[in-house]
C-alpha cells in the first residue's frame, strides 16, 4: 500500500507537477515571473537547495567547539591560580598532583591542561597538590 503510493507519487504526480511548473527558457525570464508563478516554484526550489545543503555539507569547515567556560566561579578570585597544597604522612611518592579542571588527558593526575584552559577563558583554576609530610 504505502509503495503504491510512492510509486504513484514519483511515476504520476511529480511529472505532471514538474510539465506545470512556469520555468523560463533564459535566466532573464526569471525575471518575468509572476508571484503566483514563484510561489509554484517555491517547493521545487527548496527541494533543489537541501539537496545543494546536503550535497556540500561534508565539504564545510566543522565548527569550532564552543569556548571553555569557566570551572571556577567563587573560590579565591583575587589569586591568579588557586592551587591547594596538603602534606600528607604516608603518601609513597613526594608529591602528586592531581586534576581540578577536568581538562586532564591523564585524569585524576594533572598533565598541566589547566594552564591552556585559564588562558582561553581567564579561570585561575590549578591543582591539588598532595605532598609527603616530613618529620
């Protein structure tokens, strides 16, 4: 049934449309048109660009991402970066440096990509850093 109707549409319809339709042998004849003539083309002409749209489409430039926004909206503004250090007693190495950005290729370890993100947006967001408490 809904072949049937598809087939009817493209084998009977669209010609009998497409032999009314009021196209103009030159481009200047376009001119001429009437606007009932030009709305009649309307459908023709809309269905001609979003096969042009999607033709070209792979081909545009992608768009960029959307800028970072901030991370950080209240904590310690006044400082360039906030960076928190904490000794801890039983930590195994002498330091670590973990992620407060979430920009990190190596999350939760912080691979500095907090540095590119407060120059793109103006954060001041930095690490947490754990060290070795010495005795």
């Amino acid at each position: 049934m809904v072949l049937e109707s598809i087939s009817r549409i493209i084998k009977i319809q669209l010609p009998a449309y497409l032999k009314k339709l009021p196209l103009p042998e030159t481009i200047g004849g376009f001119a001429r048109l009437t606007v009932s003539e030009w709305l009649r083309l309307l459908p023709l002409l809309g269905i001609l660009a979003l096969l042009g749209y999607l033709t070209i489409r792979p081909f545009l430039p992608k768009k960029k991402k959307q800028r970072d926004c901030l991370i950080n909206l209240k904590i310690q503004k006044e400082n360039p970066r906030v960076v928190n250090e904490i000794d801890i007693e039983d930590l195994r190495t002498p330091s670590v440096c973990y992620c407060r950005c979430w920009r990190s290729k190596t999350f939760p370890v912080c691979d500095k990509s907090h540095l590119k993100h407060n120059e793109l947006t103006g954060d001041n967001v930095g690490p947490l850093i754990l060290k070795k408490k010495t005795i």
